[in-house]
C-alpha cells in the first residue's frame, strides 16, 4: 500500500508527461571528484548487466532507468572529473562500445513504454467513465428506494449517505489512482512481508547452491532498498577461512558477489582476494584479477565481509 500512495500523491499523468518525468529522474547523476573515476567506470559495467537482467525479466522501466544513468553518467558527466584524462583509452574504448549497444536500446524502450503507458492511461480513462456511470445508476436506484420506502410508512425518509464505490481495478498497482478514493491514506496492512529462507552452501570463489531459495513474483521497482538473499554458510566459511589471520589480529575482507534476478540482489560468491591486512585496515591488491574473475562469471559486486580481532561487519553496496 506504501509504493500506491506514494505513486498516488504524483497526480495522474498523461503518457508523455510520464515519460518526462521518468527521464527527469533518469538523468539525476552527480560525479563526486573524490572517487576516482575508474570505479565509476567499473560501476557501469554492474549497470549494464543489471539493465540486460531487468529488460530480459521484462520490467522495461527499470531497465530504461538504468540505460540512462549509464549514458548521462559517460556522455555527460564523466568527463568533467579531475582525473578522467588519467583512465585508461582500453577502459574508454570498452565504454564506448557498451555506449553504440546501449543507445538504440534505450530508443526502443522509450517507445515502447510510451505505447505501454498510452494504453494503461487510456484504461485509467476508461475505468473512471465505468464507475462515474455506476456510481450514478447506484444513486438513481437509491432514490427509487427511498421514493417507495416513503410512500409505503407515509412518512418522509431522508436519503441515506452515499454508497462507497468499489475501487478500480489494479491496472499493476503503481501506475493511476483510483478517482474514487479518500484523500486520507488507509493504514498499511501488518504482517505482510515476507522473509526468504536461504540453506545453500558457499566456499571461496565458488557457487553455491541455492536450491532453498524462494524468489517472490516480480514487480517493478520503487524507491528503497533491495531485499539481498546472503546463503546461511556464507558467515561460517568465512569466518572458518580468516580465522588464523583474526588470531594474529588482522582484518581480511571479502567481496560478496553475485547476480540481480526478478528485483533481488543474491549473492553466489565470496571473493578472497590477495590483500595486505593490519589489525584495523584491509587494502586489497590486484584488483584487475577481481574485475576479470567477475567480468568472466557474469557477477556484480553487492557488497564486502570484514573480519577483525573482536568485530565482525558486512556492508552491502546496492540501494535504490
């Protein structure tokens, strides 16, 4: 109920101005001068497969989103970074290509979506005819009863209040609102959420198994956080692997990497890469070697697990 009212307190919008307003809030990417721009250039690589999964599992606006913070982020903003003349042209060029790729894709889904929203506007428009006229026969038959009531006590019966209307049909339920709700928001329901159980294995580098995995309907994607299935073995293995450095009391870290499937972040592996530990820091070496093991087994990074004489952390990267 959260995502309809918040939806609902944007007004109804025709499809073009739909449309605008999903650009508009595509094209909101800010570069920091502070992180150095090759991690935004590794970052875009995570949002390109991202996009690829959502417009496979058909959730077109997610993936459109997504098409354009990568092209506003490389066309536009990029280059205004303190530090882009020092990336690498291999990076460049590879970015380039993901450009010629993304771009008629994003064109295509623009008109696509806009067909799409046309037709459920057009419903919307549809859907609020049927009830006015609904809502008019129910009033005149009222009025009937009343008139017959009258007559048969003798004594005049006042109208009683208006019959509540039946709310329209959910046309996905994030899109219209239904014109004939209150202007108070009902409260939400409790108790519906629901929790993923997850029993798979994991090891060093290596994919579990997640056979226990239970991946809810998909929907489209509203603003918050993303529910991210971590496998029960996970903390185990790990803290099994660092144990002898967290002895000697240094940190290790890990990358916690795996994929995006119907809106879920699930994590698959658990990357120990070479790494220089201190008994409060963790500084990873190599990073090309992380890049091509992911880029080789199709996986974006979620999120890191830190280990320390005492303390136990893990930090996931993806939001909104």
């Amino acid at each position: 109920m959260q995502a309809k009212r918040h939806v609902e307190s944007l007004g109804v919008l025709e499809p073009k101005d739909r449309m605008r307003a999903l650009i508009n809030f595509s094209s909101a990417v800010e570069v920091d001068p502070s992180v150095p721009p090759r991690r935004y250039y590794r970052s875009g690589l995570e949002m390109v497969r991202m996009a690829n999964v959502y417009l496979d599992e058909g959730s077109l606006e997610n993936a459109l989103v997504l098409y354009l913070k990568f092209m506003t982020l490389f066309l536009e903003k990029i280059r205004h970074h303190p530090d882009y003349a020092n990336v690498p042209p291999s990076e460049k060029q590879q970015n380039q290509f993901y450009l010629r790729e993304i771009l008629p894709k994003a064109e295509n889904l623009k008109t696509r979506l806009l067909e799409q929203f046309t037709k459920e506007y057009n419903q919307y428009l549809i859907d609020v005819k049927r009830h006015q006229a609904e809502d008019k026969r129910r009033r005149e038959l009222e009025k009937e009863r009343q008139k017959k009531r009258s007559v048969e006590v003798g004594t005049d019966v006042w109208p009683t209040s208006d019959i509540a209307i039946q709310p329209l049909d959910d046309l996905g339920g994030i899109y219209y609102p239904d014109p004939n709700v209150p202007s108070a928001p009902p409260a939400d329901d409790e108790g519906s959420s629901k929790s993923i159980s997850t029993t798979p294995s994991i090891d060093r580098a290596t994919k579990p198994a997640t056979n226990s995995v239970t991946i809810p309907t998909p929907t489209l994607t509203k603003p918050g956080l993303r529910t991210v299935v971590i496998p029960s073995k996970v903390m185990t293995h790990f803290l099994t692997l660092s144990h002898k450095s967290t002895m000697n009391n240094i940190e290790t870290c890990g990358i916690l990497a795996g994929k995006l499937e119907r809106n879920n972040l699930i994590i698959t592996h658990v990357i120990l890469p070479k790494q220089n530990g201190t008994s409060d820091s963790c500084t990873t070496m190599n990073e090309e070697e992380i890049f091509e093991y992911q880029d080789q087994h199709n996986l974006i990074t979620i999120g890191w697990i830190h280990v320390g004489f005492g303390y136990f952390l893990v930090f996931v990267l993806f939001g909104d």
